[in-house]
C-alpha cells in the first residue's frame, strides 16, 4: 500500500480526504468494535462482518455521497447491504459517520432495541431491510432503473455474499440491470469463499463468477478486498463501461485480522471468549503497531 495516496476525490469534496494508511488504522478500529459489540451481544456475525469491513471503509469514507445531513435526500447515494447478517460491520461504520451515538451499539440485540442482528430501516443510515439473501440486488436495480427514469445522478451500490449468490432472484436481477443499461449500479462481491455451513464451492458452486456476470452483460474487475489502495483505484474506475453495470469481485479473507478466525468457518457467526477476545484485540492492537 502507498500510504502516500490521497483518497477523496475532487467529485467528493464532502468526504474527508483521508489517506490509505489512515484508512488502514482506522479500519483496525472498526474491527476491534465489531468484536466489542458482538461480544456484548453474545451473538453476531463475526467472520463476514470483519471480510467485508475494509469495502465499507472505502465505500463509506472515499466513494458514497451520504451521510447524516443527506440521508433524506433523494440525490443520495444509495447503499444496500445484502448479505445483512453481517449487519455489525455497517453499524460500527454508520456510527462512526454519525449518523447515531455510537453508545446505541450497547443494546445490539438485546430486547426492544432497533439494533437487531440484520439491518432494518428503523435504524437511521439503513436504506434497506435485509438479511434474507438474495434481495438486495434486486431492490439495488430497482433503484438504479428510479435514477435513470427520474435523470437522477446518484449511484446505487450493494455488498453481496459468496454464498448468497445462488439465490435464483440474484440472476433475474443480473438480466435485468444489464439489459437497462444501469451503468450507475454497481454490485459489490464479497468474495470470501466459505458461507455459513462450508466453503461456496462445496455448497454450491457458482464458478466461473467473472465469466457468468460478464455473460449477462456486466462489466466485472478484481480487487484485493483488504488492499485500500487497490479499493479506491477500482472504486475510482467506475463505471467500468458506459451502459453496463459494474461488478466487483473483493478478494476477502473470512475473519480478516484475528488468526483463529481467519479462513475458519467456525466463526461465521461465532462468539469469542474472555480469552478469544483478549487475543484478538492485542491482535490488532499490534497489527496497529505496524503504521
Ligand atoms: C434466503 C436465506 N437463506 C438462508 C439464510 C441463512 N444464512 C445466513 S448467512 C448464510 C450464508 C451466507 O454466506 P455468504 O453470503 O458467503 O456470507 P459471508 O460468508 O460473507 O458471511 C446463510 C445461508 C438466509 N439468511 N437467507
């Protein structure tokens, strides 16, 4: 990573221009908070919340015009997260950008709070109820295809699963985007390759990933998904084409800064011990060490 690279463009001058290097930190941060509050919780979804974590970080601090003064207007940015169980990575990140007092995460599923485990829009920067998979493409479209009817500029973008991929309306809604041209879509994979019960591959196979959406009449490119010099390039490249939706498959690492977590599918939604916890967050205190 060059930690010289300046991230904020000229287009987003409401963003902070933040470098890659402070984005790093600062993502060690959001992990070590994801891991506070679903331990507080005794429940979350630990391993996919800390793959997807660093493209919220570039999304939410480089890409998206949103935010708290925004959130209301319909020129926003729309984000939509689709595999909504990992609903504790957007919820440390909404709060980081204010748009609740992040002390609101105390109550993380506990009862009669709005900070349940899967997004709901009673929860203020959730644009989407989600968490059953497969619907955040389609709604993302449905979006898209507004701003286009409407000769609205906002973009529309969502996170997906590897494991949600197979869900049939993922495939209507691929169709759908490329044969209405919504070049101001763009569909993030988080590609991580195991899901709740196995990796993707032995659950249910959807290789070639790139090939498929490609044949749909998306245009696709790869990226390290925790490399944020390669994040902000990529984001900065949309769209891909003119007249074709993006997709970007995000090389992830379930679990990503916690060793025993790491590639393990045991933590897709596990819950770490005093000990576990106590590892993990001198982890990442060191790894912090590190700039
Ligand atoms: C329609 C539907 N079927 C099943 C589930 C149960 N479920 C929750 S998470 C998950 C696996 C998702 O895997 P992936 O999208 O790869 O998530 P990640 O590994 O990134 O956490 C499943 C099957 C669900 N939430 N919705």
């Amino acid at each position: 990573m060059n930690s010289n690279t300046t991230v904020g463009s000229q287009k987003q001058k409401h963003l902070l221009a933040m470098t890659a290097k402070e984005l790093a930190k600062k993502s060690i941060e959001y992990r070590k908070k994801i891991l506070k509050y679903i331990v507080g919780a005794n429940a979350g979804h630990t391993g996919g919340s800390l793959s997807c974590i660093d493209i919220l970080n570039v999304l939410y601090n480089h890409v998206l015009n949103v935010n708290p003064e925004n959130f209301s207007s319909p020129d926003r940015d729309r984000y939509i997260q689709s595999k909504g169980h990992t609903v504790e990575a957007l919820y440390v990140v909404l709060a980081d950008k204010g748009f609740f007092p992040e002390t609101d995460l105390g109550t993380l599923c506990k009862y009669k709070s709005n900070y349940i485990g899967h997004p709901t829009k009673k929860v203020k920067g959730v644009e989407q109820n989600t968490g059953a998979l497969g619907h955040g493409l389609p709604i993302a479209v449905g979006n898209a295809i507004a701003a286009k009817m409407d000769d609205k500029k906002f973009r529309v973008f969502t996170l997906l699963g590897d494991g949600e991929l197979p869900e049939g309306s993922n495939w209507e809604a691929a169709l759908t985007a490329a044969h209405y041209k919504l070049d101001n879509l763009c569909a993030i994979l988080d590609y991580n390759k195991l899901q709740i019960s196995g990796t993707t591959a032995e659950v249910c196979n959807t290789e070639p990933i790139d090939a498929k959406f490609e044949s749909f009449g998306w245009s696709v490119k790869h990226v390290d998904g925790h490399d944020f010099d390669a994040l902000i390039k990529t984001f900065d490249a949309l769209p891909f084409a003119e007249g074709k939706p993006s997709f970007i498959i995000a090389h992830t690492v379930k679990g990503k800064g916690v060793s025993y977590m790491e590639n393990n599918v045991k933590w897709h939604h596990g819950v770490p011990d005093e000990q576990q916890f106590t590892q993990a967050l001198h982890e990442l205190e060191e790894a912090l060490t590190a700039y």
